[in-house]
C-alpha cells in the first residue's frame, strides 16, 4: 500500500482517481492547488506525487521546482499531468525532463486506468 499525494483541481479527476488508487489499496492525500501541495508537504512525505500543472495559486512547475530544492523530498518520484495542447506539451515536457520528473502525462491521451497503471509502475521502481 503506498502513499500517494494527488494534487489535482479538477474535482471530477479528484474522485475518480482517488476512488481507483484506493481500490488498488493505495492511502490517497489530495492538494486542490500548488499551494496547499506545499503545505502539505511540509509535514507529509508520499511515496509518489501526482501533479497537475495548470493549477490555482502555484503551477505544478513551480511547486516541482520546490519540491526538487528540499532534500527530504527530491526523490520522491513525480509524475505530471496536463491537458496543454501539443506545442506547449514539447515544451513544457522538456522542461519536466530537466526538473527530473519520473513521467509526464496528457490527460486525453490516457484513461484514468492507464494513468494508475503508470502510477503502480512508477511505484515498483522505487
């Protein structure tokens, strides 16, 4: 059973992968912006990060570059998600690359099934 901390502001994407990791038997911790991620973070340290980038309050590259500069939490493995149209995918997924993330996802390139499956995978590795 892993910790997961999904940081999503999508109340809809919220439920629904919260209802499928905790049906594979994962414990779920949910931020709705980068902020609250942050806190979070502060005291809770998941065994994965499953992170928006477009978000209220912080983007998901900003609250990625933090999580990258505290030691603590730097190898947590990290996975993006984004429905950025695809020049702003290469991009951005550059970018998530440099930053060190474990994958980079466009949510309607993958069903909410695909996008635990990745999870689960990213988790094994650890």
């Amino acid at each position: 059973m892993a910790q997961i901390l999904l940081v999503e502001d999508d109340a809809i994407l919220v439920e629904m992968y919260q209802a499928k990791f905790e049906l594979e038997g994962h414990n779920v911790e949910v931020a709705t912006n980068g902020e609250e991620c942050l806190a979070i973070l502060e005291n809770y340290t998941p065994e994965l990060i499953l992170l928006d980038i477009l978000m209220p309050k912080l983007n998901g590259f900003h609250v990625l570059k933090e999580i990258k500069k505290e030691p603590h939490l730097r190898q947590i493995p990290v996975i993006l998600l984004t429905n950025l149209g695809e020049a702003e995918v290469d991009m951005n997924h550059e970018l998530a690359t440099a930053l060190g993330v474990s994958d980079y996802l466009i949510k309607s390139h993958h069903t909410p099934d695909e996008v635990v499956e990745k999870v689960v995978k990213a988790l094994n590795k650890v």
